[in-house]
C-alpha cells in the first residue's frame, strides 16, 4: 500500500487558510449578534420603553464580560443596561421571551429554584473529558451561539395595541404582568367643560363689574381699571360602584386595577364594591401603589367572590353615602354582570333613586360580548329602563371606548 505524504508547508498553508475561515465565521457571527441587539433595542423603543444609543452600546459592550453561552448572563446584560426603571420590566420580559424566542420563562440562574440546565446539560456524562473540552473549544461556542440566538423574524407591533381585544377571560398568569403595568401606567384626561359659575380672571372676556366698583371705592370711585372674569371649569366626577361576586370573579379583578388608574386622574372619584353588602374601597385604592392595594382589598373585602345581592346593596348606598354623592354633576357607573338574588321591587325603587339623583347611569357589562346576549335575567332586566348607557367590558378596548364616552357626557 502507497502513503502520499502531505509537504509540511502544504499542511501549514491549509491550516492556515481554516484558521482564516473560522475567524471570519466568528466576526460574522458577532456581527449579527450586535445587528439583532439593536433590532431588539428598536423593538423596546416601540412598545414605549425608554432606550438610548448609549444603552445599546453599554449592552453590547458587556458581553465581552459575560458567558454568552449563558442565556440568563445574556438576559441580565441585556435588562441591566436596557431599561432604567423597574416599572418596565415586565414589558420587558414579554419582548424579549418573544423576540429570542429562548422559552416560555426567563431564563434564570443554575441552582436551586433558577434556571434548570438544558437536556443535553442535565445527563451525566460518565465518559471522561478531553482537556480542549474542559478549557472550551472556540469553534463549538461560537456554532452554539449562532443557534441559540439566530436570525428569527420578529414582528414590531406594538406589544400594548396587540392586547386590547383579548378578553379578560383568556388572559394567562403569563401575561397578567402586562396588563398590571397597562393599569398602573394608565392615564385619562377628560375636557373640562364650563359650568355656570364664575372666577376673577385676568385673560376672561366678560367684565367684572361688580368687582371693579368695589376696588374703585379705593380711589374716591373713579374706576381705574376694569377686571374680568371667566366661567369656571366643571370637571366630571364619578361614583363607580364594581360588582366582586363570585359571577364577576374573573373581570371584577381587572376592572378594580382599572378604577385604581382612573382614581389616580379624576379627581374626587369615589369607588364601592359590592357583593352580598357594600364597602367604600376610595382610600384602598388610593395606596401608592397597585399591589399594595389588591393585598388590602383581599385582606378586607371578605365577601369577594360570593354572592350578589344588588337591591340591598344600592339601598346601603343611598341610605349611607346618596345624601352627599347622589349630585347631578356626578355619573354612576355600574360595573357587574347583572345576576342578582335578591327582591326586583327593591332593586327598582333603588335604581329610580339613582335616576332622580345621578346625571347619567352607566351600565358596564362583560357579558356583553356575546353577539346574542339579552339582559333577561332578573336584576340586569329590573335596571335597563333606568340606564343611559349599557356597555361591555370585556377588554382593554371596551374601556377605551368607556373612557371616550365619559370625556363626551
């Protein structure tokens, strides 16, 4: 048998020319990790998170610090230098769970309750190693780099607007982040109409006359200047009252952490919840901070999640609180599904209490996203003739068009 044998030169050449080549993989490779940084960068900034050219370029630049096999050294690089408020963190791992596509949860650290090792990672290998695998061969990190963070076409939507349709009801604990972040972020603006009464006014276009004769008294009634004054502005105020029975269980939570970001804008806002007796829930709501209040309200509100008793409960509140909120510059706003048990006679004369006082009733109802739903159980048919408006409830989008109706009353 004939052995060629390759001229040393000839073996140094072609290694020389692999040595090129892989090289050049690696800064391929690299470079596309950095291109899909600043995509992912771009992604933040559309969903509303605040990133700077200075945050892209501290984010790659701690990679050189980190294990980049290391999916979750990755993603605390990625967070530490990428948000600088805690209030967008959940946004956060949401984006970057979908745009790495590294899982269904973030990834965490080896050991304990963090992040379990992958498949491949957890057998044992009972087989002894070499010496190049101990200290990492260059070649095999860089291939799984390249598969755990490839090239993937992400969709730049805005993360928000892709939620508002979906009900309540489908909303996964995955997800429930976001949406408590949408809440605590929440900000309404209503138009301030003019009411009746007037203010002294330096830019107002109707003279006050008796204010300019009394200062005219000043100066032996000679009129020196002429003051004006300007209607005063009649902001819309709102009595909410939110069923929490067990029918209401699922909506009833996310419509409290609706109110709580509406109590934060709208100014004397007073809020009830109600079941099988009625509890004022203003100050609760008015804790610093979202999940302060739900631990209060599940500590306090013993009849969450029972029954509903609509009649006794509106009765409570015009025998307790109607003398000072049942105002014609308030609106009542109802918020359950209609199912009661108690008597419909005094449910109506309730409910013609509030018609008298209140200057619109609405009525909000998730059950209503139902093409063919008819209010045609006993208490919701007992209060339809006394409401303005009856509207659903069910999404983000329902209390949209909510807010717009209130800006327009």
């Amino acid at each position: 048998m004939k052995v060629l044998l390759v001229p040393v030169e000839a073996q140094e050449k072609l290694a020389a020319q692999k040595k090129k080549q892989d090289s050049a993989t690696d800064e391929q490779r690299t470079a596309s990790l950095i291109r899909r940084i600043i995509k992912f960068a771009k992604l933040l900034r559309i969903n509303k998170i605040p990133v700077h050219t200075s945050n892209e370029r501290d984010a790659i630049a701690a990679l050189a610090h980190i294990d980049i096999n290391s999916r979750f050294e990755f993603y605390i690089a990625l967070r530490a230098n990428m948000i600088m408020s805690h209030k967008y963190r959940a946004a956060f791992d949401i984006l970057f769970l979908q745009f790495w596509r590294t899982g269904v949860s973030i990834p965490k650290q080896y050991g304990g309750s963090n992040e379990e090792p992958d498949d491949k990672d957890s057998s044992v290998n009972t087989q002894s190693k070499s010496p190049e695998d101990e200290e990492g061969n260059p070649k095999k990190d860089s291939k799984k780099l390249s598969n755990q963070y490839e090239e993937t076409a992400v969709p730049t939507y805005s993360l928000g607007a892709s939620m508002k349709e979906k009900d309540f009801e489908l909303i996964t604990p995955y997800e429930m982040a976001l949406f408590d972040d949408i809440f605590r972020n929440l900000k309404i603006k209503l138009r301030e109409k003019l009411g009746r009464r007037f203010k002294p006014s330096n830019k107002g276009k109707i003279i006050d006359l008796r204010r300019s004769i009394r200062q005219s008294t000043q100066r032996g009634g000679e009129i020196m200047n002429i003051l004006t004054k300007d209607r005063k502005p009649r902001q819309t105020k709102l009595v909410l009252i939110a069923d929490v029975s067990g029918s209401m269980d699922i909506y009833s939570r996310f419509l409290i952490k609706f109110i709580y970001g509406m109590q934060k804008h709208l100014r004397d806002t007073e809020t009830f919840a109600f079941g099988t007796k009625l509890m004022r829930i203003t100050d609760i709501l008015s804790n610093r901070t979202l999940e302060n209040a739900m631990n209060i309200l599940s500590q306090q509100v013993q009849f969450w999640s029972g029954g509903t008793d609509l009649g006794g409960c509106f009765t409570e509140f015009n025998r307790l609180f109607g003398g000072k909120l049942r105002k014609r510059n308030r609106i009542l706003v109802i918020l359950s599904d209609g199912w009661d048990k108690g008597d419909p006679d005094i449910l109506k004369k309730q409910m013609t209490l509030f018609k008298r006082g209140f200057r619109k009733i609405i009525w909000l109802n998730p059950n209503l996203k139902y093409d063919r739903y008819e209010p045609l159980c006993l208490g919701m048919s007992t209060a339809m003739p006394f409401i303005d408006h009856f509207l659903p409830c069910h999404n983000l989008k329902t209390l949209e068009q909510f807010i717009e109706l209130v800006k327009n009353i």
